[in-house]
C-alpha cells in the first residue's frame, strides 16, 4: 500500500499525517475521508480499511500527539484538545478538500467536538464505527469493577478472536502488537484514559442531539454497529475459566453481558439525530473492533456516505 508520511508543524508540536489514494494528487471537488482512531489507538490499525477506501477516494489519517510517530503534546488529551489539534493539522497542511470523517469508538466523542469547532460546511459527512457518546458511561461502562476483576490478566486479542481474525497482514498485525507495549505508547494511553471520562459530559453540555439545525444538516451520517456484547462473553467465559473473579462478581458481569447489545445499540442509534440523512449498518460477525476484523463494512459506509453527498450536490 502506497501511503505517504509527513510530520506537520502544529505551532507546539508536530503531528504525523498519513495520505494515499487513486491519484497522487486528491480532487478538490470531491471530499477526501479522514479517519479518527479509538482511544489508545494509532494510524496502524486502519491499514486494512485504507486498502479498501484508497481505490475510490482520497484518505487521511494520522496518529495523535504522542502516538506513532507524532510527538507529544504539551496539552492533556481531552476530547476539545484533540479536536483543536486536528483543526490545527488539516489547516497547516493546507488540506482544502471537504472532509468525511470516519471515527471509531473515542472518536463518537472528538468527531462531534471537531465538527463544533469547523461546523458542518467543512464535513461533507460522517462514519461512526461502534462510537461511544455522552451517555455511554451512564449505559454501558466499559470500566466496571466487576468486568476488570473477571477479565484480570487476559491476553484481549486472542481472547476476542482478533488475532484470528483480523484483516491486517500479518507484518501490520505484528506492528500493531509490538507498538503497544511501547513506552511512549502506554504513557499517552495513560493519559487519555485520565481525559476519556469527563470528555463525554463536556460534550453533553453542548446538547448536540437536540440541536436545531442538526449538528451535520442534512450531510450524510452512517452509524456502523459492532456486537461488541460478544467481546464481553468472550471476556466473562475466558475468566471463569482462568479463575478470575468472585461468584458475585461473575455474577453481575453476567448480568452485564445479557443485556449489553441492546443498550449499546440503542445508544448508537441515538447519534442517528445528527443529521436528517441518516443510516444504520450491523457489522454481526465483529466486536468493537470493526476496522479490523470487518473492514469491508466501514467501506461500504464512507462510499454510501460519498455517494450520497455526491448526489445531494447535483440535485
């Protein structure tokens, strides 16, 4: 895969933007996709999403200060922090073209505080892959004591089938594994697990699913939903065996389980009221780790996206 790296001066520091698409050089006319990593995630884990996009459009992606080869930032990494360096990185690479952002997991909250920052004139559309939103904490928190205790000590990509199924070829796969062990890594990891939290309330102050006009207009929106209730099951079963936990907290891990897919899904359909051309698509056979075991998935959503923007401009 053709994709070119450059570091992009910010003012404070320099992050690392990544680009490839049909042609060498993008069409302004036509919106380039701008993919949007999880939480404790960098540019590496969209390799198989990008060899699918690149034929059709022109793709950006980029690792967050401290990631990859980005350098760190003096700021903590909220939500409107990183939504601020993202602006700050489109502008001063001179990226003209509108955007559509696809964001995965975390990026159900910095997509929406970078949308606030540019407004919906600068994004031609938008991909949520298994997002969190405001709520989510409230519904479905993913950091419940009795989830870490039947979890404790399980190896998460073997343990949720990743390893077996993912996309990637095996040497991304194996960059993506020997890149989070290292210790500029786990230390902005750290760091955004500290900002994760009150990100989403600052978010809801900004009654986004209320607003009037809606947060995109009438640009396209494609919710994409992982079942990421079976990464949970899987998570409570490896447990038991290994041992791990006491009977009351398999218990309401159990509990959890059962009713995790259905309050996860209503939660991502919520988002479907940022924009009045809205769709939802099921990734069944994936986690929440769709960009890497069902790439072809978010595909289909960014070229649904495109095309339909597309069509709205000739009408």
């Amino acid at each position: 895969m053709d994709l070119s790296s450059t570091l992009v001066n910010i003012g404070t520091h320099s992050l690392c933007l990544y680009s490839t698409g049909p042609t060498p050089h993008p069409d302004p006319e036509t919106p380039a996709v701008l993919l949007m990593s999880g939480l404790a995630c960098s540019n590496i884990g969209w390799a198989a999403v990008i060899r699918l996009l690149s034929p059709f459009a022109h793709v950006y992606s980029y690792d967050r200060s401290g990631y990859g080869s980005s350098e760190p930032s003096p700021l903590p990494p909220s939500a409107e922090n990183i939504a601020l360096e993202l602006d700050l990185l489109i502008q001063n690479a001179s990226i003209k073209q509108q955007l559509i952002l696809v964001a995965h997991s975390w990026g159900g909250i910095t997509a929406p505080e970078f949308i606030l920052r540019t407004g919906d004139s600068r994004v031609a559309g938008l991909v949520l892959v298994d997002t969190n939103q405001e709520r989510t904490l409230e519904v479905t928190d993913w950091r419940d004591p009795n989830i870490e205790a039947v979890s404790k000590d399980l190896e998460y990509y073997s343990v949720l089938g990743i390893r077996k199924e993912h996309k990637l070829t095996s040497e991304e796969f194996s960059a993506l594994m020997d890149e989070l062990v290292t210790p500029k890594h786990i230390l902005v990891s750290d760091k955004e697990r500290i900002e994760y939290p009150p990100s989403l309330p600052t978010l809801a102050k900004k009654n986004i699913m209320k607003m009037n006009p809606k947060l995109l207009g009438d640009n396209p929106l494609c919710v994409v939903i992982g079942r990421s209730g079976r990464d949970y099951k899987r998570l409570y079963e490896a447990g038991v065996e290994r041992g791990n936990g006491t009977e009351e907290q398999r218990r309401a891990m159990r509990e959890l389980v059962r009713t995790w897919d259905e309050k996860e899904e209503a939660l991502q359909r919520e988002q479907l009221a940022y924009s009045t051309n809205s769709k939802v698509m099921i990734a069944a056979e994936s986690g929440h780790r769709i960009e890497l075991t069902q790439p072809e998935v978010i595909a289909d959503a960014a070229k649904w996206v495109l095309e339909e923007y597309m069509r709205s401009r000739q009408t």
